[in-house]
C-alpha cells in the first residue's frame, strides 16, 4: 500500500537538487581548515553555501554560522550575556527551554515566526527607541526561530529587526542534522562552541560538508518554489481538506483558521474528546503519516503545551493532530486523508456513544 | 597532476561503505522521533549505527550519544559538574578550552589517546582506591578524547576505566559533522543540549540520519581493517618515509620516535629553521596535502602549542610539519612524498646558506 505523507512540519522530503549537492560534496577530500588544495576545495563548499542562505534569508554570509541544526543554533540564549531571555510560551521546546529571567541589562524576546504545531504566524515587533516591546515586555534584542517560516513565507533578517535568528535545513527540504544560527553582524556574544575556531570563531568544530552543501542547494531552490506560487497551490489544498472536514464534523475545531495569520500548509485541527495520540496511530495503520504536537521527545506523545498556552484546556490539547503538507502533497492525498480520517472518526463517535 | 593525499589525521577519505550507506539514508524521509512508520524507519537507522559505534568503541549502545562531531562531545566539559578541569596540555583546541581550576569535589582529568599532530600515543590512567592520577593530580573522573585512535589502535571504552569518551567520523573515513560521546551509563552530567530530548535527553536536536549511517558504516569497516593487519602495512610506509629522510637529513627531529609510543601512520618532524607553514605550501605545490599543526583554526598557521607542551622552543616548534598516512597510501607516494621534500629542502639550505 503506499503511503501518504502530510507530516512535512515534522521533516520534509530530501529535494532532488540538495541530494545532488551531497553527493557531489562527499567526493571532496579535504578538511576546509587545511591549507593545502584539498582543504581550499572543502572551504568552496562551505562558502558557496553559505552564499546561498545569505541570499535566501537577507542577510550577509558573514551573519551565516552554520550549526548541527535550530536546536544547537537555540543554545545562542543559553549563554546569552545578561538579562533575561523572555519566551513566548508558544515556542518550539528548543527554545522554550531557554526561558529564564534577569535583572541585568540586555533582556532579549524569543519568538517562533511560524509555529510548528498550529502554523500560527506572529508578527515581529519592530525595534523602537527604547526596545522591543512584546506583550507586557520590553526588550534590547529580538531572538527570531524562523526554523517553519524560511520558504514558506518570505522573511529577509536584515528587514526584520532581528538580531539573531535560527533556521534547520530538514524542514525546508534539506538534510536533517544541518541549520544555522544568523547573527547581525558585530554583535558581541559567546560561541556556540571552542576549539578549532570554526565560523568565524563562533562556532568551532570539522563542517559537516555534505550537509552543509546540502542546505545551500536546498533553500537556493526553496526560494525558487516560494517565488513560484507553490505554496499557494499547497494552501489551497490545505484549505479543501479543512472545508472538506469542518462540512462534515461540525464539532471539529480548527486552531488559528478564524482570526489568525497560519502557514500555508499546516492544519491543527482538534476533534474534542478523541485522543491525537489514538488518531496519530490509527491514520498509521491506514497509510498516513500525521502527527500530534511536535516530533520531538522521541516518540513520547502528550498534550501540547503550545496549544494550552494558547488558552486551550488540557483535554482539548490532547485531542489535537497536526496535518502538515507540501509541495510534492496531491488533491488525491487530500481526498484520500479525508476519507479515511472521517470513516475512523465516525467509529470513534459510534463507540464513544 | 594526480595529488598525492597525506594529510589523513585532518580527514580521512570518505569510505565506500561510508558512502552508500549515507546515499541510502537519503531516501528515508522520516523524522527519527515521529512516531509512524516513516519515523520509525529514520529511528532504526540511528539505532542500528548507534549499534555498530558501541561494538566497535566497546560499550553499550545506551552509551552512545551521537553529536555533530567531538568538539560538540568535549563540550560535556564545559557544563562538567564541580570541579577542576584538568587537560593535557598537549590535548586537541577542542578539549583544552576546557581546561579549568576548580576546588569543589568531582574534578576531571582530560586526555588524548592519540595526539593529532605528533601521534604520541598516551598510557591512560588506571582508576585507583581515590581516583584516577595523573602526573601531580589526583581526580574523580577520567575523559578520553578517541578521535585520532578509534580504528587504528586498540580501544575499549569499558576496560580503559574512563567515564566519557568523545569520537569523530571523519577521522576514521565517515563523514564530516558528525561523532559521538560516550557516557558510562548512570553517569549523571548535564545535557548537551536541551529541547526536544532526543539521545535518551543528552543531546536534543533531529538526528543527522544521513551522518549518523555513514559513521556506523565507516566505524564498522574502520575494525575490519584494524583486525586485518592493514595499518601494520601503514606503519611499514611511515618507518620507510622516516629512515629515506632521516638518512638524507642528519639534523631532522622526529618527533616521539625514539622513545614514545605512536600511532602507525603519523610521522611529525622538524628541519631546524625551515618553516612548516612555508613546507606545507611549497609542498601543495609539488602536489603533496600535508599539515603543520592540527587542520584548524580555519587556515591560520603558527607554531604549535602541542610540541611546546613537550618542551620544544617556539622556533623549533614553528618548523615542524606532519605527514599522516593512511589505508589507501601507497609506498610510490612515500617516495615521491620523500624525493620532493628533499629536493625543497636542499633548496632551502642553498638559501639559507
């Protein structure tokens, strides 16, 4: 039987063009900290990637640190000079794992652009004279995770204010294991790690080569599809398998679709009183990959913390699934899902009865 | 003009069996840590590597925590408990960061099994009634930086008494941005990154499933060579390098042949008053990858720390190169190797003279 993938918010496929690029960097010997020819050939990749993400995030490849991925470029906060570094509640557990509070100078505010679980965007606030202010808060930096956001809605981190943002290539079609941290340039902060003096020193240790070039050429054509209007496309799909859903549950409750701004792709929708975690396995056994929350913890699944911070009590958050598709998504996958979806949700109604 | 590749204690080639396994990993879509079938088919991969790195290392695969290489696994020293950091002055940049005093119980002792640049290799201390000694220290815990020894010596992490070990793919013909930390299980230190809780919660961060199959690979087939005698044929090559120029140049060093234990393929040597930074580019040009110090630092070149560490003066330190062999060596690049150092260096003594 084959299989139905709408859990792109979890990882997205690997794009032809970035598989090429690791193909083709893993025949190149060198360290690119070796002077010698061979060292130089590894150096080219590094930077000629690092070229590309400078372009598709609007930043200069100087601000580019390329990290294992957003969780360690995260850790940027963990070590972040003064003050405290207030998380909005709804953030990715790499993140919110980073909340603490301060009385020095140099708070920072960390916020996703695009929530992973719900899609939700929020809007950056804009650096004013005294600060950032966000919610009751005011702050000297602004911390962006742009990590769901970059190639499904234009961001450019020289516009945004931000001083730091991170980003993870998997989720944009490149290999897992592979992000970066962008930080403005001249700002004064402590490396991710020492040793070599990697990264302009800000992040050392041996590049991960084959990813790295996997990334560039990944979110090169990310940019493309973006500029394309494929997304649009994937938005209207998103839109039939929630029209196609809500006309025939009534009680179904979609996260953000009223009154917010959502990626165009991504569905949390919660269907009060069944559990995701139950939906998560069921819909499996039936061919289709979704997920309940985040995919983290290792498989551990629990009620979203980001949905009860959005106000939703915890046996509403328990009942949430996350349907997230992608370029490569089919109206034939959409109809497919649905059907599926609502036979076992009547099953689920009639047992629960 | 075919190169000839000496310089194998920066990087190794990457390994046929490295290769296909990463190419492989490409297609498995999922995310490790969803908990459907396509998650679970990205889970096994890393278990099964996780597998082939704890046999290969001599530990438990619960043992294993992959990293994006050993300079992130040293940082399980930066956030060590309490305690002295005590570091080998000869140790890697990446572990001598670390090195820190400290009066509050729990202290460590951090040392290379191998040394990069000279291939000393390092007796590790036994663990005794009250710790672990270790030249004027005494010490709780005992780290051992494995990265240039795994695959070419002998190395069990169970038997050598050390509480973590810390390991790098690339040395060994896996890929680059990717390594381990081995932690003795039940040893209770800080994570290394904290957020989704992947690595059984010592290292958040989606798992480089292309980097994490080419290291199990890799490692597999680095214990096949090692137990099939094929650095023994390694050692033959360096003794042949080192008695053609030794014969030729009666005041070259060689540093830690007389009386050291070293690894089979490194030979690090000093022709008084000659460069190494100026070696190793006259070299590259006669086609020749070598090293002067350890492949870091991004390109800088400066006398190095590890030969003062064992008593050489700054001036004999900055001549030193290394020439690192591996596997794929053949004695006619030895030769070759030999016959243009020694024609740069008798042009050398013209000038000099």
């Amino acid at each position: 039987m084959s299989r139905v993938y709408l859990d792109w918010n979890a990882t997205a496929p690997l794009r032809a063009d970035a598989r090429a690029a690791m193909v083709d960097a893993m025949d190149v010997l060198g360290n690119p900290s070796s002077v010698h020819a061979e060292g130089r050939a590894a150096k080219a990749i590094v930077e000629r990637a690092r070229g590309q993400v400078a372009e598709a995030v609007g930043c200069l490849p100087q601000e580019v640190v390329f990290t294992s991925g957003a969780t360690e470029a995260a850790r940027v906060l963990e070590a972040w000079p003064a003050g405290a570094v207030h998380v909005d509640p709804t953030a990715h557990d790499a993140v919110w794992t980073h909340q603490r509070t301060g009385h020095a100078e140099g708070a920072v505010i960390a916020l996703g652009l695009a929530n992973s679980e719900t899609g939700v965007i929020s809007a950056l606030p804009s650096r004013t004279e005294d600060g950032f202010h966000w919610q009751e808060t005011v702050a000297d930096y602004l911390f962006v995770d742009a990590t769901q956001a970059i190639g499904r809605i234009p961001f450019a981190f020289s516009w945004s204010g931000a001083d730091v943002a991170i980003l993870s290539a998997h989720k944009l079609g490149g290999p897992k294991g592979i992000g970066a941290l962008i930080v403005r340039q001249g700002l004064d902060i402590p490396a991710l790690a020492t040793g070599g003096g990697q990264e302009m020193g800000r992040r050392s240790g041996t590049e991960n080569i084959a990813g790295i070039a996997g990334f560039g050429a990944a979110i090169e054509a990310a940019m493309k599809d973006l500029s394309n209007g494929v997304w649009d496309q994937v938005e209207k799909l998103r839109n039939i398998l929630e029209s196609t859903l809500s006309a025939a549950t009534k009680e179904t409750i979609f996260v953000g679709k009223k009154n917010m701004q959502r990626l165009p792709n991504t569905s949390c929708f919660v269907a009060p009183g069944w559990k995701g975690e139950t939906q998560v396995m069921q819909m499996d056994l039936a061919g289709f990959a979704i997920s309940a929350g985040s995919a983290c913890s290792s498989g551990k699944v629990r009620e979203s913390r980001v949905l009860q911070a959005m106000g939703f009590d915890r046996s509403t958050s328990a009942s949430a699934i996350r349907v997230s598709l992608g370029p490569k998504t089919t109206e034939m996958d959409v109809e497919q899902f649905c059907s599926a979806w609502l036979t076992k949700y009547d099953r689920h109604r009639q047992r629960a009865a």
